[in-house]
C-alpha cells in the first residue's frame, strides 16, 4: 500500500517504521528539511522496543508534490497546532480524491481540517477522519531513531462524512487496522480524546519540577499524584457530560487506560502506577511542551466552548485553560479551536447535527 506519513516526531517515525516493516510502500514527509536530513541520506529509521531494528523507508521528503503523488491513504502524526497549515497546503497541493486520518485529531480536528481544506480545493474531495489517539506509546530518541514502547489496543476512529467508521479502517494498511475500533461519531473520538485530560493540568502543576535544572522525574508515575489525579477526574467528568450532552457516551480516562493497556484500578492514579508503558516516560523539561501548546488550544479550549454552550459546568476546564494562559502568557483561546467558524447555535440538535456533519 502507498502510505504518506506526515510529520517525523515521535508517532511519524513510529509509524512508518512499523508500516515500512510490515511491507507498504512509505513516504514519510516533514516540513523541515534540517529534522530529516539525516533520514534523507540513509532513508533508514532505528527502532527498539517492540519494534526492533533498522527499518528502510522507501522515500524521506520536504517537497509536499512528492508526497502527495498518487497516495492511497496519507496519515498525518504531527501535533494539532499544525492542521490548519496543512489542512491548506495539501487541498493546494493534492491532485486526487484521498483518504486523510488525523492520529490524532485532538478535539475536532478533523471538522476544522475539512472546513479549511474546502476553502483551497473544490475538485478533490477527500474523507477525512480522526483518531482517539496515535496507537504507538513512543518516544523520538534521535533524529533517526524510535522508542516503541507498546502498541495501544481499541483506538477509536471515525469518518467525518456519513462513510461508516467501519468502513474507513478498512481503508488503512493492514498491519494497524487491528489497533482500531470504530467509533458511532467523531463526538467519541473527539471528546474521547483523554490526551487534554492526561496532560495540560498535570504539568502545569508540577511547573517548578519541571522547569528545574537540577531534577526530572517521571511524567505520569512521579507527576500525576493522588492529588493531581483527583483534580484531573473533575477534568474528565466534565469532558464526560459534553459528550453526554450530545447524545453520545465516552469511557472514562480511568476506563480507557484499562481497555488500552489492559490495566487495572479505582482511579486514574492506580491505573497509571499499574501501566509498566509509562514507568520510562520523562517528564518535558518546559512548560512550553506540546502537553500545554497542543492540548490546551486544540484539547480543552473546544471542549470548553461546546460545554459552555451547551449550559454545562466546565469549572475545572475553564481553570486549567486560565492557567495554562496566565502562565505561558499566551491567548490559547484565541488561538485555539474556538468553533467561532462553525457559527454554533443555541440549540443542542443543532450542535449535534454540525458535528455528525449531516448537513451540507
């Protein structure tokens, strides 16, 4: 299969490690040549963990034309914060129908990838989809090389048009389609995302551990407290009534971690000292990480617009997102998905209908 992975961070090299393994015909683009130059040269990924070896890749490019030349399904690995870019540059760019999955789409990414992808290309209209999360726990541990710590297990995915969900796995290689499960809407996959949950307010809680130059612990097993596990189920219980709300149910981050690593525990802080995936995971040496400049304006500030429109008590989210925008000094309200675009209206029907696209 002629695979397009965007994006050469933790998951793009994961993920075309494993889909060059298990014999597809990978192109792996990034934006900037500097992070790929070496894999440009060797077109070889170094992988350890449960993946292990040097892995050919068939082409390492920068040239966005390469990349979209006849592919039959493009996956894009990169962090939210870069969709609205590309959502543009590859509508300019593509020359065919394709198939285009978000790992992940964060919180409606997919919706906002579409909106701005209609703008640039009329002729070629793609499917678009989203996943709950990318289906690798890994780590980038050089610019050619991959930590795959384990593979995660029931990932939701959902179409953003009225193709059934079980459908769009189909359309992916062969080799992951097993990681997947379809979800009813891309509601699920979307407040179903537990990155926002699992990451904004536990590190900013730890902000003077983490930005210490004398220490570093160990993200979730040292940063995620029984305290800090307890202010993030507020989190997750409001992020649970949206998606009840609008009609839909989600897992808990406590059931997901259970159904993903097969863990057990009462809260999400036995859960997580029981997942042997995340005994090696350090924390981020800054507060200005992905876990804050992806998961707050692409994670909880659209989890909170939806909220707050839909009548409902988002204390927790609304604190984290003040924080997180007191701290780093930066607007991630204004920058985030704010959903101004979708003109959302009053009636939670309407809501529901925007979102499950059932309209033109």
């Amino acid at each position: 299969m002629k695979v397009t992975v965007i994006g050469a961070g933790n998951s793009g090299l994961a993920m075309a490690a494993h889909l060059s393994s298990q014999g597809n015909k990978v192109t792996l683009w990034n934006r900037s040549r500097k992070t790929i130059s070496k894999l440009m040269k060797t077109r070889l990924i170094r992988c350890e963990g449960v993946l292990n070896g040097k892995i050919p890749i068939y082409k390492v490019t920068d040239d966005i034309k390469t990349a979209l030349k006849n592919p039959d399904i493009i996956l894009i690995t990169t962090p939210a914060n870069s969709h609205r870019e590309l959502a543009q540059l590859i509508a300019k760019n593509i020359k065919k129908s394709a198939v285009i999955v978000l790992n992940p789409g964060r919180t409606f990414g997919a919706l906002e990838f579409n909106h701005i992808y209609k703008k640039f290309n009329k002729d070629y209209a793609p499917i678009i989809g989203e996943t709950q999360t990318i289906i690798y726990t890994c780590r980038k541990t050089d610019a050619d090389a991959v930590n795959i710590i384990a593979f995660k297990d029931s990932v939701l995915i959902a179409s953003l048009d009225n193709t059934p969900n079980d459908t769009i796995i189909s359309f992916l290689p062969e080799c992951i389609q097993e990681y997947f499960y379809p979800a009813d809407s891309i509601i699920q996959t979307s407040i179903g995302n537990v990155g926002m949950v699992l990451h904004c307010a536990p590190l900013l809680l730890n902000a003077g551990w983490t930005e210490s130059k004398t220490n570093n612990y160990k993200y979730y097993y040292d940063g995620i407290t029984p305290t800090v596990s307890a202010f993030i189920e507020n989190i997750d219980m409001e992020r649970i009534s949206v998606a009840s709300a609008l009609g839909y149910k989600v897992d808990s981050t406590r059931e997901w971690l259970m159904k993903t690593y097969h863990v057990t525990g009462n809260s999400i802080y036995e859960c997580i000292q029981n997942n042997k995936a995340y005994r090696t995971i350090d924390a981020p040496s800054s507060l200005w990480h992905r876990y804050i400049f992806e998961d707050v304006p692409f994670g909880l500030v659209p989890l909170e617009a939806v909220g707050l429109q839909l009548g409902l008590n988002m204390t927790y989210t609304t604190l984290t997102v003040d924080l997180a925008s007191k701290l780093l000094n930066a607007d991630f309200r204004k920058e985030g998905r704010n959903l101004n675009y979708l003109n959302i209206p009053q009636s939670i029907n309407h809501l529901k209908t925007i979102f499950e696209r059932r309209i033109s």
